[in-house]
C-alpha cells in the first residue's frame, strides 16, 4: 500500500467525480482508478460503488476514509515537524480566489515559495458566492473572496 493510493482515495471522496480527483491529484483518470482499485486488492474490499460514473463511497470506504485521512494528517505532521527541526517552513497553502484574482495570487504565492521552497501552494477558483462555510469545508485557510463576514477559524488567516 502506498500513501499515493490514500492520497487518491481522500481525493475522489472530496471531489466526488474520477475525473476532478485525478486532476486535484495530477494525474490521468486511468491511474487514479487502477491505483484505487489495487487498494481495493490490497484492503480485500470494494470501496467505491462503481456504475457508469461515479457513484459513491461503499460503507466499508466511509469506515476507512477517516483512516487514510489520519494517516496523510500524520505523514503533514511528520514532514511539519522535520522542517521545523531545520528551522523551515513547509505545508501547503491552500488559497481559494475569485477568478479575476488568480493573477494576483502569485504576488503571494510566488515570494513565500522562493523563501520556503519546502512549501507548496495550491491556488483554488472559487465563484463570487462562496460561503465561509463553504470555505471551512473545503479546508481553505486563506480565502479572500469568502473571509470577509465570516468568523475567524482556528489557525485561519485572513487576506483582504
């Protein structure tokens, strides 16, 4: 079993389409799926209902979606703590922008990457109407187009 395999998974639960979690997870829709159902081998049980398209988690895939969660949370920490030994910064930005704004995100982007090149970051479109929940659920924590009347979340941080 690979963490790729788990990445794979979390991906095609929060995306909910073959074809989204493979482009989230850069690669072919084909290696998504035969990565997913060797892990399908390797596990001894089906976690995907499969029909022409993409149906669903099986109930035994939700019971084990927390577990690949945990394990790619730990891997984060593992990595996290590591860099912080090395006195670096490392994790990955998530920052969701309105369209017009996806230029403009590398003004942030592109100077953090060049002084912690352990980091990554992942520029998310989000329509107009985001919601700060919609926000929160799909765990960006930097969201300019939705941060404005929402709350601040733990560990959040605002870019107005």
């Amino acid at each position: 079993m690979f963490l790729r395999q788990l990445e794979y998974l979390t991906a095609l639960a929060r995306e909910r389409h073959f074809g989204r979690a493979a482009q989230a997870c850069h690669v072919s829709q084909p290696a998504l799926s035969a990565a997913i159902r060797k892990l399908e081998r390797e596990l001894g049980v089906a976690l995907v209902n499969r029909q022409q398209r993409y149906d669903d988690l099986t109930p035994e895939g939700r019971a084990l979606l927390p577990w690949a969660q945990q394990a790619l949370a730990s891997l984060d920490g593992l990595t996290a703590e590591a860099a912080r030994l090395r006195h670096s910064l490392t994790g990955t930005l998530r920052l969701g922008v309105i369209p017009t704004a996806l230029n403009a995100a590398s003004l942030i982007t592109g100077p953090l990457l060049e002084r912690h090149p352990a980091s990554a970051s992942r520029s998310e479109r989000s329509p107009r109407s985001c919601t700060s929940a919609r926000c929160r659920r799909d765990r960006v924590r930097s969201a300019p187009a939705c941060s404005r009347s929402a709350p601040r979340q733990q560990g959040e941080t605002r870019l107005v």
